[in-house]
C-alpha cells in the first residue's frame, strides 16, 4: 500500500503522514485512526476515517 493511498484514505496530505510514520511529528489521534484504518483495510472493511474515500 502506497503512503497516497494512506494519505487518501484518512483525508490527510500525505507529507503528515510521512512525517507521522518516520516520528518527526506526534499525533496520538490521528496514530490511532492510521491503526484501525490500516486494520479495517487487511479485514477488507470499509475505511473508517472521517472525509475517508474508496478508491
């Protein structure tokens, strides 16, 4: 899975998610949301994600 996809998928630009990954930034809710999305997507579960979209 691509970091746009991720990015797309929880309504975030994909530099905040880059830099929330490599821990140059802290965002516990936003961390929280990425877990269950990313656990939602292995179930095949629609994302979660408030603005959230299905490609």
């Amino acid at each position: 899975m691509t970091i746009t996809t991720v990015g797309g998928g929880l309504g975030q630009w994909v530099s905040i998610i880059s830099r929330l990954e490599r821990g140059h930034i802290r965002n516990d809710d936003l961390a929280a949301t990425y877990r269950q999305w990313l656990t939602d997507q292995l179930k095949g579960e629609a994302p979660t994600a408030p603005g959230s979209w299905v490609p």
